[in-house]
C-alpha cells in the first residue's frame, strides 16, 4: 500500500514472473467485471498466483478474496496493491484479520537515493550518537526538500518540470482518487483541504479552525483529514503524553508526505528557500519527520511517533517510543550554530520522562557530534543518511 506513484506496480512487476496472472483495475473493464460479480470474478482466475492492483477501486473484492483464502489457506497466493488503505474501507478491516499481511511503501528515503543502509534510527535506539559522514549539508537539503522524493519527479532534470509533475500529480488525485473514497459531499472542499495540508505541515491541527477556512463543520474536517491520510498523503502525529503531568497539549500535528508536493503547491522555488529560513525551517521538520519514519520499517519491533507540546510552549519535533516505553526526542534546527537554549524542549522531555528518557538528539547543519551532557547530543543532520 502507498501514495499513487510510489513505484507499487514497478515493484511487482519485478515480483512476479510468468505464473502469475496479472490484472490492475484502473482497466475500466476488468473493474466493471469485478463489480458486477466480485465473487465469480475471483473464483474465475485460473492461475495459482495473482497479482491484483489498485484493489481499492472495488473493494468487494476484498471480501471475495476473503472467501478464497478460507477456502484454500495457501499463502502467497494474491498480490494486492492499493493507493488508499485497504485495511480502513468499509465492511474490509474485519474480514481481512489474520487473512492479510499490509507493507507500506513510501516514497524514496535518502539512504536509498545514496544506495545505504539506513543506520541513524537504529544507532539512537541503541542509545549512541549518530554520526555523520557529510556535513555542512544546506544546499542539498533546500534542492531534496523542493524535489521531494517521488522517483518521477526525482529523475526529471529541472526544477520547473519537477513541480510540473506535481500539479499534474494533485489535479489527477482531484479529479480521479477523491471521487474513489466514500461519504465525500464536497470535493470542491476536499480539493482545498488537500492543498491546506501543505500550508498546515509541522503544524497543530485545530480542526474547528481548519473546518472554519473550508466552510465545514469539526466532524467533516477530521473526516475529510482521514480521507487524506488514507491516500497516504498526510499523517497526524499524536501529542506524547504523561499521565502524571496535565500541562502537556494534546492537540496532534500535522505533517505530509513529501515536501517536494508541499512546494508545489505553495509555489516555493529553491531561490525562495534560500531567502527565506522560516520557511525552510518548517519544511526542513516534515522532512526529517518523514526520513524518520522510513527508517522505522528497518527497525525490528514497533516504534510509535510523538511530538511534545506543553503549555508553556514548549517543544520537541518528533518523539519516538518503543514497545517497552522508552522514549527518544529528535529536535530538529536549519542553523548551523547552537546555543544553550536550542535543548529547552529535549530538556523538558528528558525531565517529564524521567527513567523513560534514553536520548535527546539535536540535528542541526554543523560540523561534529556533541554531548551536551546526560544524554543529549548535537548531531550534524547529515547522519540521517550517513
């Protein structure tokens, strides 16, 4: 499962050799014999194996396939993509328990475009300083974040097709996937929301606020909101929480996938981020936010992402914690410089924490790796992929 894209049917098509029958439903004439009798659809492919693509533009099938797997307990026998969550469409999630193994493809990290191993996550789970082979790292970074990491747009050779490809990508998913989710009554607002979240990126999500500038009740925004994470185009990252400690905001924040798209749509160039640090800053968050979790899937056993907000204002970007409930803060800083002040959230995380506490990592465009005492760490931003 994953965004339109993302390399889904590349990646199976790689898979699969000559014993798998292969159908994809964006043919309009296979999916309307689909639909019109999912199950004898299913029960009529004669091959052992089968690949079946964009499986949420007739999700009856699903329950077909159901059918078929308690019939016949075979694994592996169909190869399914989606471009929504497939496990969150009506009448599917509780057929498919214990019948269906979801992987999550997301868009290319920067380990892979550097052709490593990703080592970073790994390294602070277990509790040493990353560090990093390429420094001073700005450039690259204004020229990733405006690219994105969609492999199309990746292999274009200039800015301007880049973000091309992008507008193109977003009026397709408007006018094509949109249409596809259930219980939508305003596209139009859809539409908008969907370029809202590219504003809203690295942000707490108001969803009064946000329904307000889109003319939608607080039940629609959030369910519009779920609509776009199910595309797997944005994500809402809880707010960590201490059950001791009340002072700690609850409200989630908001990040989308791919920066490259979030330019795209907020017209931001790369001249423009080199003038302008705020912007780049907050770009720079969802970035590394989503370098992060990418990581996560090399990971053995399942990490949860958090950011801390009190109401003293007080922050730390991303907070991950691990099945035995440890935690590790990553702040995320554009500047090269550091000041005492920069570890006030890490600091605040590491106290409200307490045996919890493992590591606090300051990722900032420098030079070294550098304890700043009791396990907190400024790491040049580079060791993300080094």
């Amino acid at each position: 499962m994953g965004a339109r894209q993302v390399g889904k049917t590349t990646l199976v098509k790689d898979l699969i050799d000559d014993t798998w029958q292969y159908i994809t439903f964006d043919d309009g004439a296979q999916a309307e014999v689909a639909r019109a009798d999912p199950v004898g659809f299913i029960r009529n492919l004669r091959t052992p194996r089968i690949a079946l693509e964009e499986v949420q533009r007739v999700p009856d099938t699903l329950v077909a396939i159901k059918q078929a797997v308690d019939e016949n307990r075979t694994p592996g026998r169909f190869l399914l993509t989606g471009s929504s969550n497939a496990l969150l469409l009506p009448k599917v999630s509780d057929a498919l328990v214990g019948r269906m193994e979801a992987v999550r493809l997301a868009t290319l990290s920067e380990c892979e475009l550097a052709g490593r191993e990703p080592t970073f996550l790994a390294t602070l789970l277990q509790r040493e300083a990353p560090m990093a082979e390429e420094v001073r790292v700005r450039d690259h970074l204004i020229r990733r974040i405006v690219t994105g990491c969609f492999p199309e747009p990746l292999m274009r050779r200039s800015e301007k097709r880049s973000r091309a490809w992008y507008r193109q990508y977003v009026n397709t998913l408007i006018q094509r996937d949109l249409g596809d989710l259930p219980r939508i009554g305003h596209v139009d607002a859809m539409s908008q929301l969907l370029r809202l979240t590219a504003v809203l990126s690295g942000r707490l999500v108001n969803l009064t606020e946000l329904g307000g500038k889109l003319g939608l009740n607080r039940i629609t925004a959030r369910r519009y909101l779920a609509l776009l994470e199910q595309l797997f185009l944005v994500e809402r990252i809880a707010a960590w929480r201490a059950s001791e400690f009340k002072r700690l905001v609850k409200t989630p924040k908001l990040h989308a996938v791919d920066t490259g798209m979030m330019c795209a749509l907020r017209g931001i160039t790369r001249r423009r981020l080199v003038r302008n640090h705020a912007e780049f800053g907050s770009l720079l968050e969802s970035f590394v936010y989503n370098e992060l979790r990418k990581q996560a899937c090399w990971v053995d056993g399942p990490l949860t992402f958090h950011h801390y907000r009190d109401k003293d204002k007080v922050e730390v970007d991303v907070v991950i914690e691990d099945a035995a409930g440890d935690c590790y803060g990553v702040e995320v800083k554009a500047a090269a410089s550091l000041r005492s002040h920069d570890f006030t959230g890490l600091k605040r995380l590491r106290r409200i924490a307490g045996k919890r506490f493992r590591m606090g990592v300051l990722l900032y465009d420098g030079d070294h790796t550098t304890s700043f005492g009791d396990g907190l760490f400024a790491v040049p931003i580079g060791a993300l992929w080094s």
